[in-house]
C-alpha cells in the first residue's frame, strides 16, 4: 500500500496564506472604518440644525454707502460692493461678523489687474479670498482682494477686523468685492444689521445703496 505522496512543495504553504489573507481583510476593514469616520465627522455637524443667524454687518467701513449689486448669472444670493464715493482699490474689506478664519489664500488664479494696470487680463475664480466660519453652521466669503489676505487660517477674528484690501483679482471685469453669506452647505439672501439685503436672485440686475453699520462697539 502506497504511503503519502509528495509533490516536492511545502506542505505547509497552504497554511501560510491564511493568516495573511485573514490580517488583509482585517487592515481593510479597518480601513472602511476609518473612512466611514471621517465622513461621519464631516458630514455629522453639517446635518445638525444651523444656530441663530449672527448679527451680520456689511464687510466695509463704518458710515460709508456703498452699492449693492447683482446681474444675470452672476448666481442667487452673490453680492457686489461697489464704493460709491472715493477711490475703490485697496478699500479695506472687513469682518462682517466675528469667527475664525477657514481659508485665506487663492482661489483658481489671479490675473493680471491692479491699479496699474486696471484693463489687465483676467484670472479665474475668486482671487485672494477669505472664507470665516461664525458657529452655528454660519459662514461668510470674501472674494477678487487686491494683495494677499491680512489674516491666516485659524486666526480669531471680531467684527470690523480688516481682513484684506479690495481689488479685481480672479475673474473680475472691475475692482468690488463679491460677498456671500452661507448656512452650511447653501448660501442664502444676505443680511445686514439684521434686515435682508434684498438680493435673492440673479434673473435680472440688481442696484442698491446702503450704509455700512460695520462700527467699533462703544465702551
């Protein structure tokens, strides 16, 4: 009667892959895991309900008018501030509320326009930009500043702290700033010293004057 027969291989190949097949469902699974964590720590505090709206001042000086605006695909909810008086470049662009700052760098590319050259070529997208985070799932942006952003990411920063100067960098035809307000993931109308701006839709033009009530608190 014939013994065992070998084939001349380890006998115990076999139980090598095991254990290793086992350890690299166990690493994926703790792979998913983690996914599935970070998601959740995103996705988790967006989900719950936004806090009361801040007290939003318009993101410029104390007493000044300036123009409000909009035009047709400019989207829902953008505003323009246009000066309506003095020079517009290197206006200071202030806090429209206090918060810590998010982003505050460039935004797609920066063109070509400054003051000395103001018909330069267009970048695209928003320039330098700020973005600032006010709790509550509340948020405000800033875009098209003139030079590099006043502040750092993570910098606390309270109402009519400036921020930047005004300018025309990304895709922008003229010195403004562009501004919008956001409640977690949409932007919504904006409000300023707690009445609605008025701007809700980009279907036509859009011009308005108010005066900013962007000023230091009284001791």
């Amino acid at each position: 009667m014939l013994g065992p027969v070998t084939t001349g291989r380890p006998t115990t190949a076999r139980s090598h892959r095991r254990p290793r097949s086992r350890a690299i469902r166990v690493l994926l699974a703790l792979v998913a895991a983690a996914a599935v964590l970070g998601v959740a720590v995103v996705a988790v505090p967006m989900l719950r309900p936004a806090g009361p709206r801040p007290l939003f001042q318009m993101p410029v000086t104390c007493g000044e008018t300036w123009q409000l605006s909009t035009y047709p695909g400019h989207d829902d909810y953008d505003v323009d501030f246009f000066p309506t008086e003095g020079e517009t470049w290197g206006r200071p662009v202030l806090a429209s509320y206090a918060g810590t700052v998010t982003v505050a760098g460039i935004n797609g590319s920066l063109g070509g326009r400054n003051p000395e050259n103001p018909d330069g070529p267009r970048g695209r997208g928003g320039g330098y930009w700020v973005k600032i985070d006010h709790g509550g799932k509340w948020e405000t942006q800033y875009l098209h500043m003139l030079e590099p952003p006043l502040v750092t990411v993570g910098q606390k920063v309270a109402q009519g702290d400036q921020i930047g100067r005004l300018g025309s960098t990304g895709n922008s035809g003229a010195p403004h700033l562009h501004y919008e307000q956001r409640r977690g993931w949409e932007k919504v109308e904006t409000h300023f010293d707690g009445t609605p701006s008025g701007i809700t839709t980009d279907e036509r033009e859009q011009i308005l004057r108010r005066v900013s009530n962007n000023c230091p608190a009284v001791p």
